[in-house]
C-alpha cells in the first residue's frame, strides 16, 4: 500500500517529507517537480506538491460568450492562462502519483483556501471523492508528525464547501457585473473593460464616501491659549482650561487679562497611576496593520513576507483571525527555543523567572489557527524586511506574557489672574511589557516638575494660537484594513489584496488613500443606477451564510441560489439603463485616464502637456500636442509610473515616481540629459562577457550606468560606482 500526501507549496513538501521519514527522503522527479518518496513505519509514503490552485472556475463551453446573467461554470485546470501555465508540470505529477496511492492524503494549508485546493487536487487529478486530512499551524517536526499520527479521516468538508461557495459567488458577480458595466460602455460606442466585484463595490463606497465627507467639510475657526511658565525651574506648558474657544473675543478677553501677568499660582495637584495591560496576540489583520504603523510596510507585502516565514519555519500559520494562544502551542517550550536568539535570550530569561505563563489573550477566535506566534527555530532571514516582521512578532509574543506597565500621569492648575491653565504629562513608572516590545511601544514620556498647592510659578509667556477643525482623515493601507473587518467585509486574507485590485483598475490613487474621478463616477453612478452592487448589507449577508455553510447550517446550492435571484434581478436593472450607465462612465474614464497620465508641463514647446502613452514597444512619454511637438521621453520597462506633480530643480523638466516590483518607489527625473545625471572620470574598457564590445558609459531615465555598446548583441551592465 502506498499512502500520497498532498501538499500546498513545494517547501511544504520537503518540511512534511523530512519530518516523517524514518530515514532520509530519496528525492524524485517527474519533468522537472520534485516529489519525495519515504518509508514510515514500514510504510511507503510520496510526497507531491501543488503550487497554489491548480485549478481555475471558468464559463462553461456551452453558455455564450458576454452575455449576462451567466451562472453555468465549471473547474477547469489552471495551465490554459499564460500566467499559470507553470502549473501544468505540477498537475501531470500529481495525476502520476496518484495512480500508484492507494490511500490519499490533504496536507494543504489549512484554511478555507487551502480547503479548496486540496479538494479539487482530489477530485480532479486523483479521481476520488473524499481523502485524509493533516491539521498543522506550523512547519515544524512535532506538530507535523502529530498532525499526521491524528489527521481526520475525511477532508474538512465545511471548509471545503464554504471555499468553494465563496469562489464561485466572487465568480458571478465579477464576470456579471464586468459584462453589464463593459456592455454599458459599449453601448455609447465605446469599448473599456469595466470590473467591479462582490466585495471590491461596497470597499469603494466606504473610500468614496469618506472622499465626499472630506469635500463637504467646512472648517470652524476656534482658539487656544498656551502659557509657558517655570515651575521649579523646570519649563512648564500649560493649556487654558476652555480647552478651545469657538469665539475669538472670549479668547482676546482673557488674553487681555493675563496681559503682562509675572506669576501663577498652583492648584489641584494630583497624581494618578494607570495600569496598562500587555498587548494582545497577533493576528493577520493586527500585524499587517502594526507593520504599516512601524515600518510603513504595505499589508499585502506583510502577508507575502510572513507566508514566506511561515514555509521557513519560524512562524506559525499567518492566515488567522484569531488573539489567543492555547496551552496546547507550549508556552515554555516556545520561550525556550526563542531563548537561544541571543537578540532575545536576556528576555526570555525575565520571562521565564516570573513563575506562571499566561498571555493576555485577546476576543478574537479562529477555528482553524492560533494566534501568530514564532517556532523558535534559528531563523535565516532574506532581507531586512523579513528580519522586521521576524522580530515584532517575536517581541509580541514575549510582551503577552509580560507583566502590567504602570504609567502615571500628573495634574495641576496654574492659575493666572483668575484664568485657569492646565498642566499634565504621562511618564512611565514601571516599563513592564514595555521592556519586552521595546522599539513598538510608541509613548510620548513626560516628566513634571515636582509641585505643591500654592507654589508660585513664573509666567514667561503666553500665546494665543488660531486654528480650524479638520475634515476625517483619508483611508490609509492600514485604516481601511481595520474599516473592511469592522464591516465583515472581505476576509482577512484578501483585504489587503482586494484593495490593491481597486487601485489597478484606476479607482484610487494615492499613499492617503484618495479615489480617482474614475472611481468617485463609478459610485455614483451605480448608488443613482444600481445600488445593490455596492450595498455593504447585502455582501455581509452572504459573508455571514458562507460561514454558516462552515458550520454545516446551511448549504452551498441554497447560498448559491439565493445569489443567482438577486444577481439576475440586479443585472436585469442594469440593463434597462444601460445607455445612461455607460455615457456617465465612458466619460470619467475618459477624465481620469487623461488626469492620470498627464505628468507635467512640455519643456519643448512650453504649451503642451506630456502624457503617458503606450506603444508598439511599451509605455513612454510624449507632448499632448503631436505632431506639431515630437517631444518624447522613454520610460523603464516592466514598471508603473505615476505623475508626482514636482518638477526638477536642476533642469526643470517633470519628475516620475517609479515603482518596480519588490523594491521601493522611486522618484526621478524624466530627464536622462539632466545635469543631476551625468558621469564623470569614466574610462572605457573591454567588454568582459562578448569579449568584443568596449564597455561605454549610457544613459536611463534612472540615471547613467556602464552597459557593452554592442548592446543589443550583448547586454552586459554595470552599476557606476559613486
């Protein structure tokens, strides 16, 4: 009997390969996959892997192409689109190992993703209707060993059917609600994809709506009144206990009152001590949003890094919504292993010495994972960018087992001919787990003098400042995270990556996150149109039933039948205003598309604009005015670029913000003639790789670089050493 284990990512294999073997895994390979076979407890075991789905939904042969409502769709596997072909290979493998198993095992991630892909593997490429589950929230040995001495017997079928529900709604309401919006357009005489999906509508409400808040706002004029002043010879500030004053007179009167005052006097000293509880566990949407606080790193780029610690190793699973950490993970266990990172061994030490282990567990629960947590293992990290994340999830868990901080606060009076001013700071009196999260903590820490009731203070001045109320802020990359699971909007793994989608369809912009002409249009036309594509109420709706599916309260077929009623009487109301539809889109797609191409003034003919243009060869640059201006400028490939607005300081031509992927924005003058540019001393030299070549200084819109001038023959580069 040979048992196949199934697995999610090829590490994965390799992680569960070696934590069963008896011996070591002979590695296998079946054109080019790596499969693993081992031998455990006398029992023949392969090991194959996936890469992500392997399959895809997609409309059936038989229902019309861009017609809308469709609802006939079917698995198909993933290698006929270009981007996935890659999966092709791994899909072969599998069927092959398939074929020698007698016995079937799913050891995906697991979760409702995972769920799915286990399940169709199993379905499709092994033939079968149901397999073993493993249940792991880490890499590691023991839990894997434990997870496959106690897999169930059956796959989650739950998590199965409510994955595949979710990918099928998400199906429907993106190919149907692109084909009425793109038909719309097409109506008016133009063609331009438009895509709005089941989740992405009501996050670009939220974004819209704060957009409008924000333009509505007017701003009220109010008044605060400070007062400097030396309090046993140490500065005081001191604010006027009115706080802020909404009529300016009222706050000229009491500065003409305290006019040319010398002193104050002391009153209502007191000293308060506040208990500050450690932070919660971390889960997915905590870390993503905490890494943006501290590192400004995008969420999505947080969950790509923390997927990648957790295939290493040296986290648990990431995809979690849960704040607790069990008993079952091993407090002590973990800590000690954590202990022998010398970063935090002194730490762990503190720790360990405080007698009991309890971490201050949050509400939040998750059926399938814990909290995030680190293994232990001695970590090898790629970049700084794994090293931040490694490390704010290790102080996390070592500050929820840490004691209380004790923070005190101090108040007084400091009364000036009758008029009240208040003086308070905050210090920290014992650190706590403030000690443990150390560089996280942000506190401001205000030390003040020591005073009694009555002590006399000198006034050293006094200062009346104006100021105006301010409209809500913009949605951040962190903000509207927490706004999407406050609303039960999306799920914590596809926030993030839901909300980059809305930018790549040009319905956003901006690090504050602003929405485009493009997108301000889309709402309102479909709040005047078609509102329900963009009700909030009705995606948590079906949120809640796919949860209800997990739980086995309700079926897939009755979710999905309730979802193709109100998909159809949506899209037949679509139809009948499909030519006002489409007029109030084409044209603000025509408005954002020239707004947001447009990077400057033309520095040739001083009249036209330069815009974003794409051609034969790519996207590049030219004046809005050809061909009477030929001004043109070549852009770097494989990148987005974005208008900044700024102009170059030394030759006055517009600057570009660059973003390659991986790699931070940056910006840089269109110019490569600029004098910012140029290379100096450089001496030519024999090309090292065609031998032939001399190797000559050449220019880029990123700046100069050596390159073979025989190029493009030979390709040979080199960075100018500076």
């Amino acid at each position: 009997m040979v048992e196949l284990i199934i697995t999610e990512k090829p590490q994965a294999a390799k992680k569960i390969a070696d934590a069963l073997a008896d011996g070591k895994p002979l590695i296998e390979k079946n054109d080019g996959v790596a499969y693993y076979s081992i031998v455990r407890k006398g029992k023949d075991i392969l090991v194959g892997c996936a890469v992500g789905h392997l399959f895809g939904l997609e409309q059936k042969e038989t229902a019309k192409k861009w017609t809308y409502p469709v609802f006939e769709v079917e698995w198909k596997p993933s290698y006929d689109k270009k981007e996935s072909a890659h999966t092709k290979k791994y899909l072969m493998t599998l069927k092959k190992l398939a074929k020698q198993a007698s016995e079937i095992t799913v050891a995906t991630d697991y979760d409702v993703e995972g769920e799915v892909i286990g399940l169709n593997v199993v379905r499709y490429a092994c033939n079968r209707k149901d397999a073993s589950r493993m249940k792991f929230s880490t890499l590691m040995k023991e839990d894997l060993v434990e997870a496959y001495e106690h897999k169930s017997k059956t796959l989650d079928w739950g998590q199965a059917n409510a994955g595949e529900t979710r990918h099928k709604l998400d199906w429907y309401n993106g190919i149907n609600y692109s084909r009425a919006l793109t038909g719309a357009v097409k109506a008016n005489g133009a063609f331009k994809i438009m895509s709005i999906g089941r989740v992405q509508g009501p996050a670009l409400k939220i974004i819209v709506d704060r957009e409008k808040e924000i333009s509505a706002f007017k701003p009220k004029p109010y008044w605060e009144i400070e007062l400097d002043a030396l309090a046993n010879k140490e500065n005081v500030v001191a604010w006027h206990k009115e706080e802020k004053f909404w009529e300016k007179p009222k706050a000229e009167a009491v500065m003409k009152k305290i006019e040319g005052a010398k002193e104050g006097i002391v009153q209502n000293t007191s000293t308060s001590e506040t208990k500050q509880a450690p932070p919660t566990p971390f889960d997915l949407t905590t870390l993503q949003t905490e890494m943006y606080r501290c590192h400004k790193i995008a969420p999505k780029r947080t969950l790509e890094i923390a997927q990648e610690l957790y295939v290493g190793g040296y986290i648990s699973y990431p995809r979690t919504s849960s704040q607790q950490y069990p008993e079952s993970i091993g407090y002590r266990k973990l800590l000690s292993l954590l202990g022998n990172n010398p970063a935090y061994a002194d730490l762990v030490k503190k720790l360990l010495s405080q007698g009991s282990l309890q971490p201050n567990n949050g509400k939040k629960t998750d059926p399938a994972h814990p909290a995030i947590y680190p293994t232990g293992a001695s970590p090898s990290l790629d970049t700084p960018q794994h090293e931040k994340l490694y490390d704010i999830i290790a102080r996390r868990f070592l500050a929820t087992f840490a004691p209380y901080a004790l923070r005190e606060t101090t108040k007084f009076d400091i009364i000036v001919r009758e008029e009240p001013f208040v003086a308070s700071g905050t210090r920290t009196k014992e650190k706590g787990w403030h000690l443990y999260y150390g560089p996280y903590v942000n506190l401001e820490e205000q030390e003040m003098p020591k005073v009694q009731n009555g002590e006399k203070v000198t006034v050293k001045k006094s200062e009346m400042h104006e100021k105006e109320t301010k409209p809500p802020a913009r949605y951040n990359a962190s903000s509207i995270l927490r706004e999407l699971e406050k609303k039960n909007l999306g799920t914590k793994s596809t926030r993030a990556s839901i909300v980059d989608t809305l930018f790549e369809r040009g319905y956003l912009h901006g690090k504050s996150i602003e929405a485009t002409e493009l997108g301000m249009r889309l709402i309102d036309t479909l709040q005047r149109h078609a509102p329900k594509i963009i009700d909030e109420e009705l995606t948590r709706h079906f949120e809640d039933e796919m949860e209800e599916i997990r739980e086995g309260k309700k079926t897939g077929e009755e979710v999905l039948e309730e979802a193709q009623a109100a998909l159809t009487r949506v899209l037949t109301e679509v139809k009948s205003k499909e030519k006002d539809i489409g007029k109030e889109l084409l044209a603000a797609h025509r408005e954002t598309q020239d707004a947001m191409s447009t990077v400057g003034a033309c520095p040739l003919c001083k009249e036209g604009k330069l815009q974003i243009r794409k051609g034969k060869f790519g996207l590049f640059i030219a004046c809005n005015r050809y061909p009477e201006c030929k001004s043109t400028f070549s852009l770097p490939s494989n990148t987005l670029v974005r208008p900044t607005e700024k102009t170059c300081e030394h030759c006055q031509h517009p600057i570009i913000q660059v973003i390659s992927r991986g790699k931070k924005p940056q910006e840089i003058c269109l110019n490569k003639e600029c004098p910012s540019k140029e290379a100096k001393d450089i001496k030519e030299k024999p090309c090292p790789t065609c031998k032939e070549g001399t190797v000559v200084v050449r220019k880029s819109v990123y700046g100069p670089f050596l390159g073979c001038n025989r190029y493009p023959a030979c390709k040979y580069t080199e960075q100018i050493k500076r």
